[in-house]
C-alpha cells in the first residue's frame, strides 16, 4: 500500500509491506504530484517496507528525478538493509538525499525482516 500526504511544500510518499509491480497503479499520479510547482519537498518514507522489486525501485529513481527536475529535494527515509541493498543495487539511493538521522517508530508486530529492537 502506499500513501501520500501533503504538507506545507512537502509531499511524503509513504509505503507499507511490499513496494513492487503490485503497487504500479499508483506509481503516475504520485509522481505527477512530485512535480507539483508548490512541492519543494518529496520525502519517500520505507519504514514499513519489506521488499521492493524492480518495478518499485524504478518506480523510486523516477519519483527522485521527477522531484528533482521540478526544482525539489528528493529524501528517503527509513530502508531497512535488505531494501537499502536492493535500492543500492538498482541505482535507486543515488537519486535521493538519504536521511541517515531518522529513526522508525517501533512497530508493534514487526514483520519478518525487523528485529523488535529495531
């Protein structure tokens, strides 16, 4: 599932268990919103991300792009190591600023890929 709020000049896209082939009915309109004039920021938050395909990491890289293009940062959140892996792998982390400073909320059940402490 994915999400997407507005506020202010920021546009967070926010996804929740897989982000894949599944999800690419969403993918256009989102990134049309990234290219928003009033968008100055896209934050693309994975806390809640367990996989990731080609499709979303494409699906990612064109969102940074389009942001960019538009004249708005691009910031990614929250990837765990093994999306982080595959986000690296696909070229997808160069597109986007990563902030390395955010912290996930604890989740209550988490899922196969996170520890509790995480």
């Amino acid at each position: 599932m994915i999400e997407a709020t507005v506020t202010e000049t920021t546009l967070t896209v926010s996804a929740e268990g897989d982000l894949d082939l599944a999800e690419r009915a969403r993918f256009p309109e989102l990134t049309a919103r990234a290219a928003a004039p009033d968008v100055a920021e896209v934050v693309v938050d994975l806390c809640s991300v367990a996989f990731v395909d080609s499709a979303g990491a494409a699906f990612l890289i064109a969102l940074a792009e389009t942001a960019k293009r538009s004249g708005a940062r691009a910031v990614l959140r929250g990837a765990d190591e093994r999306v982080g892996f595959v986000l690296e792998l696909c070229g997808a982390l160069d597109s986007y600023e990563v902030d390395a400073e955010h912290r996930c909320a604890p989740a209550s059940s988490p899922g196969p890929w996170r520890s509790p402490s995480a």
